[in-house]
C-alpha cells in the first residue's frame, strides 16, 4: 500500500467515524441512523478492492468497539464489531462494474446486517424489549438490525445517485487511485 493508499484511508475513516457520532433519528427498537457513515469504509473497497476494504472495515470495526463497547462474549464482539464492519470491504467486488459503488455499497450493507443478525441470534434474543411485536420473535434480530442499517442504506443511496455526488465522488477516486482528473 502506498503512502497515497494509507492518507486516503485513514482520511476515509476519520469521516466515517465522525459521521458516526451525526445521528439522524433512533430506531424505535434501538439502533441509529447515521449520516451516511458506511459509505466512506465502502468508498475504500471501491478504490482499493476487497482486501483493502475488509482491513480498513476491520480497523473502523475496533474503533467502533473502542466507541461504544457492549461486551457478552469474545464472539458476540467478533459479530457485532469484527466481521460486521469487515463485511463493508465485499464492496470491492463490485468496484469494475457499471453503478459498482451503488451495487457494492448496497451489497456490503447486507452483509453487514448478517453478522449483526447472527450476532443478534447467538447473543442478544434476551435482551427483546417489551414492546416488540411477539409475532415476530423468531426474526427480531434480522427486524432489529435492518431496520436501522436499510434506513441508513436507502437515505445514503439517495445521497450518492444525486449527480453531483456522484460526480464528486468519482473526482475522489480519481485522486485516491492517481489517475488525471
């Protein structure tokens, strides 16, 4: 990784842990909308790849356990925080294709949402709140954890498929990857 590489990440996950902290609205079972903060972890693994991104996703996953820690068990801290945030990097997959931001980043939001399901099945079924719906007990952590994680997805999919986002953000890579603007 280059010099260039390294500023561009780091760059791209001091804003995404800023924008962690801009909370927009609570879920009313728990769980945050942030302003657009899965994007700039997303943004690496569509400059740099896969491996880039799932390292970058994995070194913002321990940021976010130094943030704010809820600890069970050592797995539930590798679901919630490792693999979650690591799961943003399978957005390089999608880098070379046509609308490869926007399919990666949707992709990746997925992703994460099943380590924080599974993470959910394993370890936080006791912690249901009352007021959740008892029909729906056998999927609250999949209910639970996209409904936060697709708010956020779909309010930052309308973000970038604004033209001059999109613009800027392809001005971005070109810089991140050195090519001519």
């Amino acid at each position: 990784m280059t010099t260039k590489q390294l500023v561009f990440c780091a760059a791209a996950m001091a804003l995404a842990f800023v924008t962690s902290y801009v909370k927009i609205f609570q879920m009313p079972w728990g769980g945050s909308v942030t302003l657009c903060s899965m994007l700039f972890i997303v943004l690496v693994a569509n400059w740099y790849g896969v491996g880039t991104g799932v390292l970058v996703g994995l070194a913002y996953g321990i940021l976010q356990f130094i943030q704010e820690p809820y600890v069970l068990s050592f797995f539930q801290v590798c679901c919630d925080y490792i693999l979650a945030f690591a799961a943003l990097g399978v957005a390089g997959f999608f880098a070379k294709q046509s609308h490869g931001l926007l399919k990666g980043y949707i992709v990746a939001v997925i992703a994460r949402g099943a380590f924080h399901a599974l993470g959910g099945y394993l370890y936080w079924m006791s912690y249901m709140p009352d007021n959740f719906p008892k029909s729906l007990t056998a999927i609250y952590p999949i209910v639970y954890n996209y409904s936060y994680l697709l708010a956020e997805g779909i309010i930052t999919v309308i973000v970038i498929s604004i033209p001059a986002v999109s613009k800027a953000l392809a001005q971005v890579k070109k810089a991140a990857l050195g090519t001519s603007l």
